[in-house]
C-alpha cells in the first residue's frame, strides 16, 4: 500500500491530477487538532531540560554551555520524537477512525465498483499532508523548547542572555535542523501509512473502528521510535557529533 500511494502521489502530482483540496483540508485539520498539543507539550519539556542541563552545568562551573546542550539535546531528538507522538496520537487515529468508518460503512467497497482506487483518492492526499504537518510541528516545539529553555535558564539560574546564545549557536547547526525536518517528515509518512492501513482494514462494526484506532496510534508510534534510532545510527557515522 505504501508503494501504491507513494506512486499515486507522485504521478499524480507531475500530470496535474492530484486532490491537492483533500490534502490542504487533511493538513489543516492535524494542524488544528495538533498545534495547541504541542506548544503545551513543548514548554514544559523546555522546563524540564533547563533545570536538569542548569543544575549538571552549575556542579562544574560551566553555566554557559547550558544554551549548547538544551538546544543540541531538543533539535536532535526531543523535537522530532515529540511531534512523531502527536501525529501519531492526534492525526493517526484522526486518519485510522476516518478510512475504518468508511470501510465498515463499505465506502471504500463502493469506490472500489466505481472504479476510484482509495489509496490514490483518500491515502495519498493524507500521506502528504502528514508529510508537510510533522515538520511544521517539529520547528513549533524546537522554537517553544527553546525559549522556555532561555527564559528559565536566563530569569532563574542566571546563567547571562549572551552566552546562552552564544553557545546556543556555535553547537547548533544547520545539518541538526535538516536532520530534525527529515526525521520528523519520515515519521509522518510512517504514521500515515500504518494509520491508512489499519484503516482500510477494518471489520467487525463499530468495535473494528476502535480496535483500528488502537492499533494505529501503537504501531504508529513503536515504528517511529525504531525509525528514529535507525536515523540516529546512520547520522552518526556520516556526521559526527560536534565538540568544538
């Protein structure tokens, strides 16, 4: 189905035929249902990596470095993990319960007689919007992080405006930003994918469509966490991590 979808996409893409209106519709609803989730989700984990960087920081006496880690730490992993769990909590389950709903309700078995293949009517255009919405939501989180981050590391440990930047931006990069968009891009495709096929797999009534949702948001979250460690492993031997 992958492969079917993928290929949907993209030739339709290139000979003017794609739903582009099902996929701006789909994007902006995992945008509406995903946005607020994550600025709430991303100040606290900014909290969190202030106190815990400031206090390891303040033991050695190297207060300044506290911008380099917190920012490495959230543009690396922490961003793109946190939006993999809200696509995979919010837009995966909102695609699963969609596509299984229609299945029980044999919408998809009618398109099907009509000769309209669902992968390419209903699953590309999600595909693409999951594709486009995860890194959006990735650079949200990386932007409230920090800023939490700053503003606990600046109000309350003292640590000076300055050399929070300062740090901040001789450790951070570019290429850690691209990783971060690439990572949280696949992940969307992941969830998309299991979530269009749990989805259109359904049966049973309205305990399929749960057990769908469930099984949707599982996966779809353990494969972005397998994903992501097979990302890291790969990053590592082709870009090595940065000390100086």
């Amino acid at each position: 189905m992958a492969f079917r979808s993928t290929a949907y996409l993209v030739t339709d893409i290139a000979r003017g035929r794609f739903p582009l209106r099902e996929a701006i519709v789909q994007g902006w609803f995992f945008i509406s249902v995903s946005a607020v989730p994550a600025v709430l989700v991303a100040l606290p984990l900014g909290v969190v990596i202030a106190v815990q960087v400031g206090s390891m920081t303040d033991n050695v006496g190297a207060n300044s470095m506290a911008g380099a880690v917190g920012g490495m730490g959230v543009m690396q992993q922490i961003a793109p993990l946190a939006a993999a769990l809200l696509i995979g909590g919010a837009g995966g389950s909102a695609i699963s319960a969609d596509l299984a709903s229609r299945t029980i309700r044999e919408e998809i078995d009618a398109l099907r007689t009509l000769g309209i293949d669902p992968h390419r009517r209903l699953v590309s255009p999600r595909i693409l919007a999951m594709v486009v919405v995860a890194p959006m939501l990735s650079v949200l989180i990386i932007l409230m992080s920090i800023l939490a981050s700053f503003a606990v590391a600046s109000l309350g440990q003292g640590v000076a405006p300055g050399s929070y930047w300062l740090s901040f931006g001789s450790f951070a990069s570019t290429t850690d930003l691209i990783v971060c968009l690439v990572k949280a891009a696949v992940f969307g495709y992941v969830v998309a994918v299991i979530s269009s096929q749990r989805g259109l797999e359904a049966k049973g009534g309205p305990k399929g469509v749960a057990d769908s949702v469930n099984a949707a948001v599982v996966l779809g979250i353990i494969a972005c966490m397998v994903v992501n460690l097979v990302i890291t492993q790969v990053v590592l031997m082709f870009v090595p991590m940065r000390f100086l």
